[in-house]
C-alpha cells in the first residue's frame, strides 16, 4: 500500500476545512422569505389594530346615540301626557299626542301653566259638530262649519275623523289666539280645519251636555259656559 506523503496528507486537510460558498440565489431566496415574513405580520397587526379602534369607536357611537335616545324619551315621558279641563258644566279629561304636534303641545301646555285657559268661555256651540273656546267672540271657523253641521246626517259614514278629538285653528296660532275645539261628531275634512292635538277620553257627556245649551243665532251660547281651570297629569 502506497504512503501519503506528509504534504499532500496537510493539503487535503486545508480543502476539507474551506466552507462551502452560498449562492446568490439561495442569498436572494432566504432574504425574500424574511420580508415576506415581516410584511405578513405588519399587514396582520394593522388589520386587527384597525379592527378594535373600529369596534371600539362604533361602542362609543352606539353609547352615544342611545344616551341621546334615551334623553330625548326622558324629556318626553316627563312632559304631561294628560290635560283636564274644568268647566261648569263638569270635567274633561284630554289625552294629548305628544308625537304628532309636539310644538302644538308644547305651546298649549305652556300656556296651562301661564293660566291662560282660566275663565276662557265657550264662544261658539254648533250641535253634532264642535264645540269652540277662545277669546274671540267672532264666528271664524266655526261660521265656516255652519252648513255642514246642520247637514250632518247627510254625511258619509265611512268618515275619516272621530268625535271628541281637541284640536286648535291652523289660521291662528300665536298665544293670544290660541283656541280650543272640541269635535261631537266625526268630520271628513277635520286636517283642512284643525290642528289635532288630543283625545277626550273621559267626560265626552260633559261635552254633549255643552253641545245642548240654547244658543243664539250665531250659535253663540246663552248662558256663559267657561274653562274654569285646566290641570296637567302624566297619567289618568
């Protein structure tokens, strides 16, 4: 067997000692990879991120709006939902639609509390129609109803408004002209005449027992028929 001399023995152990060279391409691979890598999880963290300041602001957003909601309710439950006008002829208790006209509503029960209905008469009495108070003596709408009232049993019965509904003239609005109506008999065209704003829902024979006094041929009534005071409930 042939001997290795001692320099070739020290070359091949220098060859086998040298590391292997890495190629560009596994170079270009590897770095690739790794900004993939980090892209991937950057992308992934804004998202979430993003996500909870998302949840978090639609939260604050819902909070908000039903805090505003449940205000805005407060403040309605708190308005009085009930009206009873005093008369001489006996009480009548109103419903008042706080959702339909709240500004009507408002407006009335700010003068309920001016005591701006107290003493007020009876103007205008049209039997099977309406029945008018206000501080006006003149006839206005309630000479505009005439006709119809005395045709009532003429009307259609499939009518659209029911009697015992409190309503106030859409002409005249402004607080020294506020007036009262108070239908006895369903009206087609109420929307055209009125401002409805509340329900009779108890004393309607106080209201038919006003609707029979003896009026003139103005259909103003005889004997004077006042509100004598009007009182404010949240329930009946």
């Amino acid at each position: 067997m042939a001997r290795i001399k001692p320099q070739a023995l020290l070359q091949q152990s220098k060859k086998k000692k040298v590391p292997a060279r890495i190629s560009v391409t596994t170079i270009i691979l590897y770095s690739l990879i790794v900004v993939l890598t980090v892209f991937f999880l950057y992308a992934t963290y804004r998202h979430w991120s993003q996500r909870s300041r998302t949840q978090i602001e639609n939260r604050q957003s819902v909070f908000k709006g039903d805090t505003d909601s449940s205000l805005m309710d407060s403040k309605k439950s708190d308005l009085p939902g009930y009206a009873i006008l005093d008369t001489a002829k006996g009480s009548i208790t109103v419903e008042l639609f706080k959702d339909s006209y709240p500004e009507v509503v408002d407006q009335f029960l700010d003068l309920c509390h001016r005591g701006h209905f107290n003493g007020m008469l009876f103007r205008h009495v049209i039997k099977h129609y309406v029945i008018q108070a206000g501080d006006s003596d003149k006839l206005e709408a309630a000479e505009d109803w005439t006709l119809k009232g005395k045709h009532y049993s003429q009307l259609d019965t499939s009518l659209k408004h029911e009697a015992f509904m409190l309503g106030t003239s859409k002409k005249k609005r402004d607080n020294g002209a506020f007036e009262l109506f108070i239908t006895t008999a369903p009206i087609p065209d109420l929307n055209e005449k009125l401002i409805v704003f509340g329900k009779v829902v108890k004393g309607e024979d106080i209201v038919q027992e006003i609707e029979e006094v003896d009026t003139d041929e103005h259909y103003r009534p005889k004997s004077s028929i006042a509100i004598r005071s009007v009182t404010l409930k949240q329930s009946v």
